[in-house]
C-alpha cells in the first residue's frame, strides 16, 4: 500500500525534497544541487532519480512542487531562476516516471511555504494567512479560506513588488522602482544603509566596514543602538508595516507569517514591524498576528507535500 | 410554493429592496428612507414592515442584507454610518419576523455589492474580483473563487484605507493621513484640486468657482484640457493605479470594478488609470481588466439577493 507523501522545493541553487507519512510526519529530508545548464532541462529528471534512490515511486501517493516563479492552474509561466519558459510541470514529470497512479500538484515557491505554515506551521488554525519571505529578495503566499491564491497572472503574494518606496527610487531586479523588495529585503537593507551612509553625518559603526558588510551586521548594530542602523531598520521596519496594512485593508489576514534570513531577526524586528503596523491599521484593526516562520526552510517541503493531501 | 429572493441594501441615507425571482430576474424595486433616530434602532423592524407590504413572507425564500460597516461571520462589528454598535442582524430580524423557514445573510455593503457585480454585472464569470466605489468615500469588496473575503475583523475591501499617499498628509475621517480615500474620492478630487489652486500659479476655469465645486467639475474640465484640473486627475489616476497595482501583488485579481459616482467619468477615468496602472504592474502583468460596474446602484440588492442563493 501507498505511503509517503513528497514534497520538493525547488530552489535556484538547490532543490529540498521531504517525504513524509501520511501523518505529516518528516520521514526523510535530503537536497541536490540545482542543475542550471541547458535552461535547467535535466532539473525534474534529476529530481525523480533522487527520490528513486530513496524509495519506490510504488511507495508514493502524491508528489508537490514549490518552483520559483509564477504558477497559474499547474504551469509554470516563467522561472527566471532556473532559467524555464512556460513549462508544463504536470506533463513532463509524468513524462519522466511513466505511471499515472501518482499525484501530482504544482505552485509557486512562497505560496507553498505559506500553506505549509498554514498547514503545519506558526498559521495553523487561521483562515487567512499573509506570508512573507524576506531573504535576497521578499517572496510572500496567501492563503484563503484554506487556499493558496494564486490570481490569474500567478502573480498573487508578489507582495516583493508592492509599491511602498517613494523617496530612494532605487531600481528593483523587476525593473521598476518604488517596490518592498528594494528597500527591506537583505539587500534592501544594506541599499537604504549605504544611502544613509553616503548622505548623512551620522556616526555609525558600519562606516569601519570598507568593504561592505552584511544586512544581518546592519540588523545586529541596530539592535546594539547604534544610531544610523537603527534609523535603517526603523524605515525598513516603516515599509513592511505599510505593506501589511495595505494587505489587512485588501484580505484582512488573521496572521502574518515572516520567514526567510531576514526573520533570524527575530522578536526586535516583530516588535518594530508592530509598533509601525498599528497607526496604519487603527482603527479598523486593533490586534492583529505578526508571528515569525516555525517551519523554517522546511516550510517549503511541507506545503509542497500538503498540495497532494490538503 | 416559495419564490422570491430578496436583497436589502442599506445605506445611511436610504434602504434599498429589491425582490428577484430565482433566476434572478429582478421583479420589484423600492425604498424606504433610513431611520437614524434612536442610534437606528427601528431600521430593521421598518424593513420588514416595507417588505411586507409588498409581498407575504410565505413567498420569501431568503433575504440578503448589505450593511455600511464590517461583518464578520454575519455579526455587525459597528456601523458608524447607522449608529449601530455590534448588531446581530440574523438573529434581531428573525426575532422581528418570527419565522425560522427564511434564509438570512449578512455581509458588508461594498462586499455585497462587488459581489452582485461578479454573479450578475461585468465581472460574471470571473474568479478573483476587486471592486472599489468611488463616492464621497471609497469602499470595495473582494471575491475570491466565487466567495467575499470578510476578513478576521471585516476590514477586507476596506480599500479606501490603503496608505498610498506621502505627499498631501489630509486628514481622513478614519483619522489617519495618507489613505486613499483622501486623495482619490469626490471629497480627495475637490481636495487636491483645493490645494494646487492654493499653491501653484497654474490657469484653470476652476479659479471662477469662488464658493466651491463638485468632484464631477474638476473631472469635467479635465476632459476639456483644463490644465490644473488635468494634473488633479493624473494624480488622482496615480494612486488608484496604485492601490490596483498593490492589490494585483496581494490577489492578482482578473478584474477590477469600479463604481460609485465618481465612476461617471467613465472611459476617460479608465484610459487614465490604465494609463498609470501598467508601469506598476509590469513585467508580471501586462493585460488586465479595469471596467465599469454595469449593475451601478442595483449591484448592491443584487449582491444581496445572491447571498442567499449563491
């Protein structure tokens, strides 16, 4: 009898693969690296011959994918990261396995993180869940009603791309200027640090650093009180909290979930996002969820893996 | 045999009802004044009355309501508007009619509205669905996969209160600065308009207009080529577009609506804001559709109506 549940979460250095029983229980964790040449054409043959080598596809109910870039009803319109065009996922992985008796569902990378907190993580148990993903740059999924949004153009939890900027107008990967993803992802951080740097008086301790220095070094003199950091963050801090009333005044989520390398932040950078968020939700909302992420990298695996068993 | 739906769109001025067959066919239209006095005490006990009077409530099968203010789980939470604090609108009505055998639904009066859009008007056929109403203020409701979306406090399609402003700092009713609603409804047009007659030199018609002018002047001289009127309604456009483009990033809808008064500038108001949504919601989105309500004044008892028999 059928099994394991699989959820992969395809990323563009490396791709995450769990299996798990039908309990949700995390049986087996393992990662290969992310095949990039040929327009990454041997990713999803790869991947089958990875959880081959673990168990039988016989053993297999279901398999989930989070593939980064947008998904509309099970096709990937783009993957900048792995370098696809439109790609049929569904048809090609079975192409690959050759056999029909296994599941197969496939959404963006942070839409699957969401549900898999939503599912198994810091959002179980609420109706609608915002999840953001600040890391190199800000993903985010929406769940609703128990249901990853994707929205017609697969674009639904773009929330990176938000317009909130309107005073550095530096120019996101997207093209455009003004959005999230800009001034409070990791390298938003150290963007808006370096402007302050440049165009201030300030004294900071990051002005010792020559050769550049890390947002988490941005995060951890801020938290030390130095006083340029701190008028970092508190903009950083400023931007996602306009960004989440925006989100309440649109879907109204009972929680909003923070992952990614930014959220190693912690308690100092969910005090900060509360203390901006409420003056821009009151007075319609007066307590709202901000939580960070429970699940962590795995976040990705385990919404995967609820695709197949919601 | 039971055959009507009916469908009851409250306002703060006066109470729509509308009587549908079930197949929506929209039979009877009426309306009765609303009763503030007594914090409304008496506005539901006077549309039973009216309802009444018009048919027997042995015909009924259900009646929708749509009510100025959040709803949660059918729960009024306050409605300024009517001078209602928590109103439990089932449970008073079915205690005024005295008969268990009628349907009843309850839900915001933007929410029903977009949703009577989205089951009978322009956005039939459609999933996801954001429709904002541009009168004295700004309102909007939210379908997804053919459901409102309420929201843990109600606050969902409240999207007059998206923070998109950073320059004008109006103070909004809501007592905050920089929503939407400031800059972008009737009141923020004549606002803006105001404010640039105030501190620019620029040449208009609207310098004429010594004890004031509506919204509809400002759009009308626009459209003649005006110059200052033309730079209030680029701003304005601006930042719908940008609440548009903030909402596509959260939801990704397949359709915006807009109605309400201000949305008798028609294809003019629609050219404009395409015109700016477009630079804000590319590369992800390059095609989308921003089109007028079609039911107007009737969206909210059809939305109503389609509460009970969805």
């Amino acid at each position: 009898m059928k099994k394991y549940l699989c959820g992969v979460d395809i990323g563009g250095t490396s791709i995450k693969i769990g299996l798990f029983d039908i309990d949700f229980n995390l049986l087996e964790r393992f990662s290969i690296p992310t095949n990039l040449e040929n327009h990454g054409s041997q990713i999803l043959s790869e991947i089958a011959f990875a959880i081959q080598e673990k168990t039988s596809f016989d053993d297999i109910i279901g398999i989930g994918f989070g593939v980064p870039g947008p998904v509309f009803r099970d096709i990937i319109q783009k993957s900048v990261n792995l370098g696809w065009e439109r790609v049929d996922l569904k048809k090609e992985f079975y192409a690959i396995i050759k056999r029909d008796d296994i599941v197969i569902h496939v959404s963006n990378d942070a839409n699957t993180a969401a549900f898999g907190e939503y599912k198994h993580g810091v959002a179980k148990g609420h109706t609608n869940v915002a999840m953001m993903t600040i890391g190199t740059g800000i993903g985010g999924g929406i769940v609703i009603h128990g249901h990853i949004v994707d929205g017609v153009n697969g674009v639904a939890g773009e929330i990176g791309h938000m317009i909130v900027d309107h005073k550095y107008d530096f120019l996101c990967n997207c093209g455009k200027i003004g959005c999230l993803e800009t001034v409070a992802s990791a390298t938003g951080i150290i963007r808006v640090a370096n402007y302050k740097l440049k165009n201030s008086n300030l004294d900071s301790a990051l002005r010792n650093y020559h050769h550049g220095f890390s947002a988490k070094k941005v995060i951890d003199f801020a938290k030390e009180g130095d006083l340029l950091s701190t008028q970092v963050m508190n903009e950083v801090a400023d931007y996602i909290a306009t960004m989440f009333a925006n989100i309440t005044y649109t879907i109204n989520p009972d929680i909003f979930v923070i992952g990614g390398g930014v959220s190693l932040a912690g308690d100092y950078l969910l005090s900060l996002i509360e203390e901006k968020y409420y003056p821009y939700a009151l007075p319609f909302v007066t307590k709202t969820n901000i939580k960070l992420s429970t699940l962590g990298n795995d976040a990705g695996i385990y919404g995967a893996a609820s695709l197949v068993k919601p």
